[in-house]
C-alpha cells in the first residue's frame, strides 16, 4: 500500500484469506458401513505394514477401557482402505489407524468411535498437509497446515477452520499472527508483508477494519480509524521528514476537517476533499509569524478573506 504525499494510497494491502480443511470429511462420504474385508496383495501395498508399526510406535494406545484388535486391511466400496485397530464389539475403527482414499489422500492417526480423533496427520494428493488435534473427522484444538509451496499456519482451529490464535507465514515473507474466527482473520492481529510494511490492529473478516496503525518500510506512519483496508474516520498520518496530518479520512484520502503542519512550521486548518486542500481554512505562515483564513479549491488558494472568523480552526482533539 504506497501512499503519496497528501497521505493517500494508491492500493490496498494484500490479505490472504483462511483455510478451511473439510477434505476429510468430504472424503469418508458414503463409505461407512460399506466395508469389505480383503488381504490381496494389490490392497496390501497400499498400507505397507511397516508404516502401521510407525505410527503405534508414535502413538500410545487409548486406554480408555476398550479392547481393540487389528485386523487384516479392509477396503471400502468406495475404494478407501483402513489398516488399524477396531472396536470388535461396534466393528468401528478405534484407536491406531491408517486410511487411504483412491486419490492419494491419507490419514495416519488416532481414531475413536469410527472417526478421526484426538491428534493425527491428513496427507493430501498434492502435498500439502496438516498435522494436529481432532474431532469427529474435522481439525479441532492445535495442529499446522502446511502447503507444498512453503506457507504453513500453526495455531488453533474449530470445526475444520483456523479459530483461535494462530500464527500465518507465505513463501514471500508476508506474516500474519493474531486472532481467527471461523477461519478468517478477526479481532485484534499482526500483519508483516513481504516489504517490510506492518499493520498492527483489528481485523474483521480477513480485512483491515477497526483502529490500527499502519508503518510503511520508509518510516511513513497513519494510527486510526480503518475500513475494508482504507483509511476511513479519523486518525494521524505522519511522514519521516516531520509533517503531520490529523484528522479525518474517507476511502483512504484525506477528506472532512483537517490539520497539516509542515517540516518549516507551516500549518493549515481546514476543509479536504478527495485528498486536498478544499474549502474553507485557516493557513499559518511562520515567516510572518501570522494566521491568514481563505478559501482553497481543489489543493489550491482562491483568494483570502479578510477579517475572517477568529475561532475557526480550532486543534482536533
């Protein structure tokens, strides 16, 4: 987001939106209670035994009173195949399994009461994968998504979606770490772009919304009001080499009542629109050590006005 010199910008910051992590669910439909117990050696190779041994060295058994076994692979009508532990007296998976679907797709983990539970890894075909807490088939608690291109969030999630507090990183450097809810940045957050920009403040739906502060890399600063990623409402702009602009904002320019000093002690009082000096105001030269009121048009002084109302331009608060 670049902004110019009366304080404008020119684009919106670039705000990545959630994840929602559904595939799971999406892929047991209609494979429940469609099982076919099968031991060829084409279904075999699909789940090598080897790895079913990783996974109950990684994790320890439930211990919750039930008496799992484990049987040979089973397959799915829907072509899935399960290799794990199972409740004999429900025929439910329970405890330790494996589960693959005929697009490449794999869960590796715990299981109770024939779904996905307590803590476990979802591979998907393309690479990417998450890794954290379950419940019943959806991401629950603390887990990591990790893509193939290098982006990960680590943090929580409720019901499939990133909820909670979370922490955010993309391959170009972009960072965000803060709050989510219902998968989408909301409340009060961090976001670092690849540039080196930083906005630290409230977020609504994914965007900027809310009071916060904006830091540019060259130093340039705005704290207030924002809107769908645009200054709106008021705040205070602040440039490195000293000038100041506080008061009001529309659509990311300066617009409404307003007050600019200069880096030489100039200051103007006044009406803004569309990012300018236009309207009524009240101008101080420091040269003369005078105030002078007039009218501006469209960044521009028209004329003076003589004997002007004393009690105009009055500081904002």
């Amino acid at each position: 987001m670049q902004v110019d010199d009366n304080g404008t910008t020119n684009n919106s910051p670039h705000l990545r939106g959630g994840i929602h992590l559904n595939q799971l669910s999406d892929n047991k439909n209609n494979q429940d209670n469609n099982l076919i117990e099968n031991q060829n050696k084409e279904i075999s190779n699909k789940i090598p035994k080897e790895e079913l041994q990783e996974l109950l060295n990684k994790y320890p058994p439930l211990n919750d009173g039930i008496n799992v076994s484990i049987r040979p692979i089973v397959e799915y009508e829907n072509g899935s195949v399960f290799y794990g532990e199972w409740d004999p007296s429900t025929n439910k998976r329970h405890g330790r399994g494996i589960q693959v679907w005929p697009g490449g797709n794999k869960y590796s983990g715990l299981w109770k009461n024939d779904k996905a539970n307590i803590k476990g890894k979802l591979e998907h075909n393309d690479g990417d994968y998450y890794e954290g807490e379950w419940k019943d088939d959806k991401a629950e608690g603390i887990g990591v998504y990790c893509h193939v291109d290098g982006a990960k969030y680590d943090g929580g999630w409720k019901s499939d979606k990133q909820h909670g507090y979370g922490v955010e990183i993309w391959p170009d450097g972009s960072k965000y770490e803060g709050n989510y809810e219902n998968g989408y940045k909301s409340g009060k957050g961090i976001f670092t772009w690849g540039d080196g920009s930083v906005y630290e403040g409230n977020f609504e739906n994914n965007n900027i919304n809310g009071k916060g502060t904006y830091l540019w890399k060259d130093k340039r600063r705005f704290d207030g009001d924002w809107v769908d990623n645009k200054m709106e409402g008021k705040g205070t702009f602040k440039w490195p080499d000293g000038r100041i602009y506080n008061g009001e904002y529309k659509n990311d320019k300066k617009e409404g009542y307003g007050e600019f000093s200069w880096n030489d002690g100039r200051i103007y009082k006044g009406y803004w629109k569309d990012g300018k000096q236009n309207g009524k105001g009240k101008f101080y030269n420091p040269k003369y050590n005078e105030w002078k009121e007039g009218i501006w048009q469209n960044g521009k002084r028209i004329k003076w006005i003589e004997n002007g109302d004393k009690s105009f331009g009055k500081l904002i608060e």
